[in-house]
C-alpha cells in the first residue's frame, strides 16, 4: 500500500467513494499500480481519475491516453468520464490496444515497410497468403495446416520477434520450416501494403524505437492509463514502456488474479512486475466488494491463495454485504441428471421471482450440450452467450450432414454440405457437374456414381470424390450392425473429419473436437433409450429450432471466459470434475494450473447471493461412460462454507448428497451432510495419491501418470512412432479403452496429446 493518505474532502469526484479509491482518483503524478479486486468499482476508479486530472489538476484532455481492450470498454470510458467533465474531452485518446497503434501507424507509417495507406488483413486473408506461401515452399498443408502456422506467427509477432530474430527459437525442422514461411508471409503483405492485426502492434512498437519519435510521443501523452494491465502480452508492455519512460506518469489497473488469457499471449508477469519496473510506484488496493457476499468471497480468497503468481503482501477482499448463504455443492450421478438437477433449482429460483437473472457457467463450449437439452425439455428460454447453440456449430452440422444423408440418400442440401466437410476440392463446378448428373428421382449419390464412370472428372478430386462415394456405399451396407454410436464414431473416422481437425492441431481444432465428441455421448445417450438413427435426427432437428424469444430470457448460458466482468444474484458452475475443470490440457504444467485456478476464482467471484457448484460421478467421453474425478478446487473450499441444508423454494435439500431430482428432506432428515460429502471427495484424492489402492477399490478416469490405466497401453518411456509426426516417445498416458489417451513427445513436432484409436502409434 501507498505511504501517505488523502484526507476525505467534498469534492463531487470523491462522493460515495472509499479510502483507497480516493487515494487512486487523486494520485495525479508519477506511477501508479491498482490492484483492483472483483466488484470493487475499477470502472468509477478509472473515470472520476480521469475527470479528476482534467477537472482539479488540469491537464489537457489530448495530454491524456487510456487503453483498454475492447471497443466497448473504451466507448463506455470515454462516455462516462465526459459526463464527469465541464470541457469537451473528444481530445482524448481512448481506444483498445489495436486502435491506438492503427492511428499511428496511419501518421507515421511511411517509416514502416507497410506505409500509411495499409489495409488490415482479416483472418481469412491471412490464411490465403499463407497457403500460397506453402504453396511457394511446396510445404504440404496436412504437415503445416495454415492456422496453426499462423498461430505460431501470431504468436512470434505479440514477443516483437520478426523472422530473423526469432530463429534462435527455432530448435526443431518443423519450427525452422515455420519461420521460412514467415518471412515470405511478411514479404507478401509488404507487397500487398498491408498489417495484419498483430502487425499493428509490432510495427508500432519499432516506431517507438527511435529515440526522437518516441521522445514526441511520450511528451505528446503526459498521462496514461492501462486498464485490465494483467491481459498485456509483450508488445503491449513495450509500448506502454517507450511511452511511459521519461515522465513515469503511468497509472495501470489490474488484478493479476483475473489473469485468464495467458493461452492467448497474455503476460501475468507484466503486472507481477510492475513494482519492479517502476520501484517508486505507489501500490493502491481496492479490496472492498460492492458484489458478494462473505461466504463466497472466503470461498475465492481460498482457492486462489493455492497459487505461486500473485502479488506480494496483496491483502483479501472484503464486504459489508453480510455473511450471505452457504455455498452449494452437488454431486450428481451422471452428466445428464447433473443438468436436470440444474435446470430443476433453477425453475425453482424462477418460481419464486421471474425476474431474477441466473447465469450456468461452465470450463468449455462443449458443456453446454446437456444443459440446452434439459432447458428445451422444460421450455425454458436461456440467452447462449458469446457462442453458437450446440447443434447449430459448424463441425456439428458437418457431421449431422454425413448421418441425415446416410438415413435419406435423397437429401441434396447434406450431400452439398458433407461433400466437402473436409476440403475434398470440391468447387462450384465440379458440384454443379455432379448435381447436374443426378437421374430423374435419382440420388446426388448415383448423379456422383455416373458422373465418376464418365471419366469427366481428374485428380484429387476424382480420387477424394470416389472414396467419398465408396464411404456411403459401406455405410448402407454396415449402418444396422454398426448401431447409432459405432455409425456416428465410423462417420467421424472414416470421413476423415476428425483426422482434418487433428492435423489442423489449433486451439480452435481441439475445442471443435470436444463439440464432435460430446455429439458422439449424445449419440450414445439416445441409443441407450433405444433410439435409432432416424429418431435421433429427429431429436436433434427439434433440440435446434430456435423459435424461442431468447431475448427476454433472464437465464444465461456461458463459459468462465465470457462472463469475466459481469455479475449474477445466482451463479451455477458445473463440471466441477478432473480433466474438465481443470482442463485436461491446461494441468498439465503448474503455470496452466494456476491460470485454471484463477479462472475458477473468476467464476465464484461472478456470483452476487448464491453460488452452487456441481460435479458428476460419471461422464460419457467419446461415447464411453466413465468415471470421473472430482476437481481438485473443490478440496480448497472449507466445509464450513458449504454447510447445509439450503433452502430452495419451500423445500429444503442437504447439498451434495447425489439426490435425484424431485427428492424432497426435511431439516435434519435425509442422511449425509455437506461435510460427509466433502470427505467422501477428499477420500477420493486420498486414494488416489496413496502408492497402493484397496482391491476393487474404484479407479479415478482421466488421472495423467506416467503409468498407463490401460494394461494394453504403451508404459512411459516407450518409443512410438506416428504417420503424421514421425518418431517419439510416450511421456504418459490417460484412460482406458476408447478413451485411452498419450501424451507423446515427438522429436520434431513437441509435445502431443493423441487418442490410441486415431493415433496409428506403432511401437518400436
């Protein structure tokens, strides 16, 4: 904390505002670090400081640049602080990261390779320049997939490395290949006079290189401001240091538990080290929560008191609002009846007030399959935020394309669909040269058949568009002896979808394949109520209409990510489970654990009155129930805090007890209580860190070891090789069956998870 203190004056800028929070609006000059925890007014902090340097110690509003990361953000900013001020404040730059360097670049390009004319690559003309600069290299885009090459670039760009000096990085064929592309990407744009979004960044930040350049700006903008400092990736931090090293008037707002962004550049060290950076920087925290209450505001200081990359001596959050109620936990049975349980305490929330907004907050886009299910099935009206429904997402619909066409050979708009789901080069000609085919209540099928036995057609697309065909004859001949789920994971295979999107190895892919295998458990779902193929489509069709008035709905759907910043009375976070959240991916290094840790708080922190968490004993992975293990957050909340039993409407029901739905208890009825339950979990964790297990002792699913759970799997250590990234070695292994899964350390490619089934590891 700061060493001196405001005394409390009458100032229309300090009404209504605490200790810390004045100290920050009236800190005028030299660095400024606010550390501003969840719901503790950050946003009037930042205006009325703003107001206040305009209004009291009067700056020039053109001296003043804040930054922030979304349009939205600056727009509100910019809105608020000039109802705050008696002077018009247009001259002031507020703007996202990307504005601010598009307008210096526009005045001072000329001294870039890219001029002040540029235009702004999108992401699909990146990846077009991509493919012709592999095309150029003759690199084949199943080794180097365009996004994944420019996520590499992306990522070399946001550290302010070009190509020649990034090569020290460079240890492996594959990378060094990667920069080759990178140089001819940047050659390409050059020709072309154009940034792409990264661009903007990294040539901003060599301008600022120059002394003389960086000199004017620094005295143009005598005041700056960082807001969510905690998001910064390393072209950002420069910047923000060349602007700020001669005056040092830099105030930067931030809480580096809020750090969640580090998968996309994100630097939590940038705030870490502030101090360090500027050591006479005064330290302001904002630790009253105008947002939760007690109990879930203990339930966050505990979690993420587990992690290493914090600030130093950084104090708890507080609140006035009361003691507030005990935070539920449940542990259903199985995914589904955990969403039935969910949806049901949520009728009930909206039985005693319709008007009371509820957000059901999850780890990943595929978790909201089950929960959209269950809603439709009771009518009710959710908002799917930042995404797109479950069954109407592209990879989703692909598949759904190759079974509708299965069932009904005569359905043209699939066939149009799945012909090129994955790229077959299938352009408008050839499609209109095979629809063109089609016999007279004929199928696109047969018009395709006839159409390859004219010859007419050559090259891959004759050899991509006979396998095609070739799927589709087997598929009529093996869907009853396949079923619904061996159809759905053949489709999947056979197609050579799930191949694309594993060669594509992106982030994008992987989250594309978690919707393709939560498709597959709904399949499997469905046929364990003996529905088939046609009853299942059927299903879907009505699970994906979207007549609902979703605006009204006060019930919200979304993922940790998408609700950073906002607030609920009643928060739901489901999939409180190993492998979920955390993510599979993510806990396998302490820095990806500690972000899923801070993510995590983020979620409690969203909640206002009450907070429930629920996990499921069981989970279909891929089609194959499996037995899951609860996450390891759960054990960093104390029992006292999830005490019970909570009333939920008339009724009252003990947390965590596996109850099904509809079950009903009375105050000290109904057997075990909250603590019994969390000692069945830690007991969970206990047996699975002890080095022997009683026999017949149930084994946790998905637990990483480097010893496999499979007895067919590889042990670690083995030497496999693979048909897409050569030769490696096995590092661990996960799951059993279908589900088994490597982690394989690949001499030219890094690290990688791959699935046994789909992998075509051969041992050596």
């Amino acid at each position: 904390m700061s060493g001196h203190a405001f005394e409390p004056i009458d100032h229309p800028l300090l009404r209504n505002l605490n200790a810390p929070q004045r100290e920050a609006v009236q800190h005028a000059h030299g660095p400024l670090l606010i550390l501003a925890g969840a719901g503790s007014g950050k946003t009037t902090v930042i205006t009325r400081r703003i107001a206040w340097l305009i209004e009291e110690e009067g700056v020039h509003p053109g001296s003043i640049l804040a930054m922030t990361f979304t349009n939205k953000a600056a727009e509100e900013m910019r809105e608020r602080v000039q109802r705050l001020v008696s002077v018009p404040a247009a001259q002031m730059w507020v703007s996202t990261f990307h504005s601010f360097c598009t307008r210096i670049l526009r005045r001072e390009g000329e001294r870039t390779p890219v001029g002040r004319d540029f235009v702004i690559f999108d992401p699909a003309d990146q990846k077009s320049l991509v493919r012709q600069v592999l095309a150029e290299l003759k690199l084949p885009e199943k080794q180097f997939h365009p996004k994944k090459v420019l996520e590499l670039i992306s990522d070399f760009k946001n550290r302010c490395l070009l190509p020649e000096e990034a090569r020290e990085e460079a240890l492996d064929p594959w990378t060094r290949r990667v920069l080759e592309v990178y140089d001819l990407y940047q050659k390409g744009l050059k020709n072309h006079r154009a940034c792409d979004f990264d661009d903007l960044l990294l040539w901003t930040e060599r301008l600022f290189r120059d002394p003389v350049l960086q000199s004017a700006y620094a005295d143009r903008f005598r005041y700056i401001l960082v807001d969510e400092y905690q998001d910064t990736n390393r072209a950002q931090y420069l910047l923000v240091q060349h602007l700020a090293r001669r005056h040092h008037n830099l105030c930067v707002v931030g809480d580096e538990d809020q750090s969640i962004y580090g998968w996309r550049g994100a630097d939590i060290r940038n705030i870490l080290d502030f101090q360090q950076d500027f050591p006479e920087a005064v330290r302001i925290e904002l630790l009253q929560n105008y947002r939760s209450t007690k109990k879930i505001l203990d339930a966050a200081s505990e979690v993420i008191a587990n992690n290493s990359q914090r600030v130093e001596g950084k104090g708890a959050l507080t609140t006035d609002l009361g003691e507030g109620e005990s935070i539920v936990f449940k542990l259903a049975d199985e995914g589904r009846l955990e969403a039935e349980w969910v949806v049901q305490r949520i009728q009930e929330l909206r039985y005693l007030d319709r008007d009371t907004k509820v957000a059901v907050l999850y780890r990943a886009n595929w978790q909201s399959r089950q929960l959209e299910e269950a809603l439709r099935a009771q009518n009710m009206p959710y908002r799917l935020v930042g995404g797109v429904k479950f069954y109407e997402r592209q990879e989703v619909k692909d598949l759904i394309s190759y079974l509708r066409l299965i069932s009904n050979p005569f359905d043209l708009v699939s066939f149009r669909r799945c012909v090129n789901a994955p790229s077959r080069g299938v352009g408008p000609t050839t499609l209109g040269k095979i629809e063109g085919s089609i016999p007279d209540g004929g199928t696109p099928l047969e018009g395709l058949a006839l159409l390859l036995r004219s010859g007419e057609l050559k090259g891959r697309a004759q050899r991509e568009l006979g396998k095609f065909l070739d799927l589709f004859h087997r598929a009529a001949s093996e869907r009853e002896a396949l079923g619904l789920t061996g159809l759905v994971k053949w489709a999947l295979q056979e197609s050579g979808y799930l191949q694309s999107l594993e060669d594509e190895a992106t982030l994008e892919a992987e989250g594309r394949i978690r919707n393709l295998e939560e498709f597959l458990s709904a399949a499997a779902e469905s046929e364990s109520l003996g529905l088939r193929l046609p009853e299942f489509l059927d299903r879907i069709t009505l699970a994906s209409d979207t007549d609902q008035l979703e605006e009204a709905a006060q019930l919200s759907l979304m993922t940790i990510h998408c609700a950073k910043g906002l607030e609920f009375p009643f928060v739901f976070v489901v999939g409180m489970e190993e492998d979920v959240f955390p993510n599979r991916n993510a806990r396998e290094t302490p820095e990806g654990l500690e972000e899923e840790r801070r993510l995590f708080y983020v979620a409690i922190t969203r909640a206002q009155r009450r907070l429930t968490l629920s996990a499921a004993r069981r989970r279909r992975i891929m089609g194959t129930e499996m037995l899951s293990m609860p996450s390891r957050f759960l054990r960093e909340i104390s029992a006292e805090l999830l005490t019970a039993p909570i009333r939920w409407g008339t009724e009252i029901y003990q947390a965590g007890e596996g109850i099904r739905p509809g079950s009903s208890f009375t105050r000290g009825a109904g057997g075990a209580s909250v603590a019994s339950e969390l000692q069945r979990i830690r007991s969970f964790f206990d047996r699975v860190k002890a080095p022997a297990m009683e026999p017949g002792s149930p084994e946790p699913h998905p637990v990483e070891s480097s010893e496999p759970q499979d007895a067919n799997a590889f042990p670690a250590d083995t030497r496999v090789k693979s048909p897409r990234f050569g030769v490696g070695t096995i590092l661990a292994a996960s799951g059993r069956g279908e589900g088994l899964t490597y982690t394989v350390r690949f001499d030219q490619g890094g690290d990688k998870r791959i699935m046994a089934r789909f992998g075509g590891l051969e041992r050596l």
